[in-house]
C-alpha cells in the first residue's frame, strides 16, 4: 500500500521512500524514512492534496508524492500516538 491510497486516520509504518534524485532527498529530509510510524490526518475535497502526522508534526504533500512511499499498516490493537 502507498501513502497516497492509504484510509484517514489509520496509521501505518514507511517501509519504503521511492522517488529519484532531489525528489528522493527532500522526502527523507522531511522525515519520510523507513520505520517511522505515518497517519493521514486530512484529505482535501478534489483529493489532493493530503496532510499526514509524523514525527510530532504535521506536513502536507501532493497525493503524486504520497504514491511514491510505501507503507505497512499498524494492527489495530498497537494504537499509540503518531
């Protein structure tokens, strides 16, 4: 599943940050890195683009860069705080 198609609320681990070159770079200066728990917090109307939770912040990208990380969702019973 990516970032991009994943439901509002749930939360989810980055497995993978694809991309190319600076796009590449900027995701994971923005803390976009494997292992770090991710929740989409908002959509808007048109879909795009989305604000998720991560690190104690929250931060906005374009759904064409949301589709470019990969995420593993959480089970339900592991709860906790993004």
């Amino acid at each position: 599943m990516t970032l991009g198609n994943m439901p509002l609320y749930k939360e989810a681990v980055i497995t993978k940050v694809g991309g190319e070159g600076t796009l590449r770079c900027r995701l994971l200066d923005m803390g976009l890195i494997p292992k770090t728990k991710v929740r989409v917090c908002h959509v808007a109307p048109l879909g795009d683009p989305i604000e998720i939770r991560i690190r104690d912040y929250s931060l906005t990208l374009r759904k064409e860069d949301a589709e470019k990380i990969e995420v593993s969702p959480l089970a339900e019973q592991e709860g906790g705080r993004v």
